[in-house]
C-alpha cells in the first residue's frame, strides 16, 4: 500500500483503538466487532467523504473498528477517486497529499492538508486543492505505485507517469480498452520481479464476485496477466484497502466496505504467494460507514 500515510504524529494513529484525542471526533465501534481470524496486531484504513465535503477515515485495529474526523479538514467537494500519496509529522505538525479526480469538471488535482496541535487540541488548518492535469473526467479508480499512477474510467485502464518534482502525471497510456467497468476496486499492492519480468501487482474486486489480482509489465505495460484469489463474495465492496501487521509481516488484512455501511475484513496470510485460499476473516456489521471511502 504505497500510497499509505506514513507520518508518526499521535493525530494520524492512536484513535483506532477507541481512545479519546483533543480535537479528534471518534466513533469507536464494539469489540464485538473484532473477527476472530484477524489477528490484532494487524491495522487497516481507508478514506472517506461525507456529502459535504468533510473528510473521515474508517479503521481498523486492534480488534475494534473507528471512525475518525478533525475539524477543520473540509474539501468542499466530494472526489470521484482518490489516492493517498502520503505524509510526515510529528507531535505537533502533519502533512499529507492525496490525488483526487474531481466529479464534474475533468481534473485531477493535489490535495494538501496540515495539521497542528493548537492549545492542546488538533485540527486541521490548511487544505488546498491544486490542478495538475484535464482529462480526468468520469474517472472511477485511481491505484498509484511510484512511479505510475493507475486509472479506470469506463471500461478502459489506463497508466500515466507521475514526474517525482511536479507530481503532474504525463499523457495516459491506455493498457486495457474492455471489462474494466466490472472492477468495483483497486489497490497498488507491489512491484515484483526484474527486468523484462518486473510488474506491478494491482489487487481488487469485480462485479461477479471475484477477488482478483492483475501483474501489469512495467516496460511493456499492455502485457497483464491476472490471477483469481477468491471467486466469490466480494462483489458488494465499493472500497477495498490493504493494511499491515507488526508480528505477521508476511500477512495483511482487508478492508472491504459497501455502499450500505456494512464492512468486512479478512486476513491473508501470506500476501505475496498469489494464492486466496489462505484468505480468513468476516463481517463486521452494519457500521454506518456510508461517507463515499477509497481503497489504499
């Protein structure tokens, strides 16, 4: 998940568990709610956007779900993608940058917060949204792993090169022109391989149910391959995000949610292997998430 936020400010962690933070709205959930098969060591979140414009972030950690928000950290607008790029902070300061496809007017814009711990409390004292490129109209999933940033629009998949200095993506390169509007999700997971055989391994989720993994050829990047993890019952996820576990680093958890506010998790065992069998875990419920959420 290389677009994960990666600052170690107290704001951007501690609330999975249900704690209480000046300045931090958290809506911690039942431990009820914990599945058995994740182990608690593993963490999970995702992004989200209530209808106007505030953001959240859905959690889960320790064996218990959370919703978190700071004030202050408004958009004004409700992205039809998102992309978490990532951040820096510490105890009184975090950055972070996200790209963003906005819903009507066809850009693709950086979107910049900071936060700071002021008397004592924290929220949010800037956001900016910057245009950094047209052509983004309709677009349904954004997946970046640098130095390429994946997009779905339509039935299409297209890959575009970030520049490291401006952050502005080149010209689209179209990989893929049919099926594309059956896939729901999609998260950058990694690059593997070398050479001729490097790829970057996207994970997601189909309308048929599928959980699915696809290797894109870094130099020739129209050559994808695709493997089917799981074949059914994960067709309702409109976000899917991968985590990290501290004693289980060859495992991962998922965070599936649905348009309802149901989520579910699972944890994959080896995440590396290609294989879903080893993939555990379960609903948590309705859990009112229902601000839109973007798989990281």
């Amino acid at each position: 998940m290389r677009g994960s936020l990666v600052a170690g400010a107290t704001a951007l962690t501690v609330v999975a568990a249900g704690l209480v933070v000046a300045g931090v709205s958290v809506l911690a959930r039942p431990a009820t709610a914990a599945v058995s098969d994740v182990p608690t060591d593993c963490s999970v979140s995702t992004a989200a956007y209530r209808t106007d414009g505030q953001r959240l972030t859905y959690q889960y950690s320790a064996g218990k779900a959370a919703t978190k928000e700071y004030a202050g950290d408004k958009l004004g607008w409700v992205p039809s993608a998102l992309q978490q790029l990532g951040g820096s902070g510490d105890d009184t300061v975090f950055r972070s940058t996200e790209f963003a496809a906005h819903p009507t007017d066809g850009y693709l814009y950086k979107v910049s917060r900071t936060g700071e711990l002021v008397n004592g409390a924290w929220k949010v004292t800037n956001v900016s949204a910057t245009r950094l490129k047209s052509g983004f109209g309709s677009t349904k999933l954004l997946a970046y792993g640098y130095p390429y940033l994946y997009r779905v629009t339509g039935s299409s998949l297209y890959r575009y090169t970030v520049n490291p200095t401006t952050g502005v993506p080149s010209a689209g390169v179209k990989l893929a022109s049919t099926a594309w509007n059956t896939v729901n999700t999609l998260v950058y997971e990694r690059t593997g391989g070398s050479g001729s055989a490097k790829t970057d391994v996207l994970l997601g989720t189909r309308s048929n149910g599928e959980l699915r993994e696809w290797r894109v050829n870094v130099a020739t990047p129209t050559h994808i391959s695709s493997k089917v993890l799981r074949s059914t019952g994960w067709s309702g996820f409109t976000s899917l995000s991968t985590g990290f576990c501290e004693k289980h680093p060859n495992g991962r958890p998922l965070l599936g949610i649905a348009a309802d506010g149901k989520a579910s998790v699972h944890f994959d065992a080896t995440k590396n292997d290609g294989i879903g069998t080893d993939i555990k875990g379960g609903s948590l419920g309705l859990l009112g998430w229902t601000a839109k959420a973007y798989g990281q």
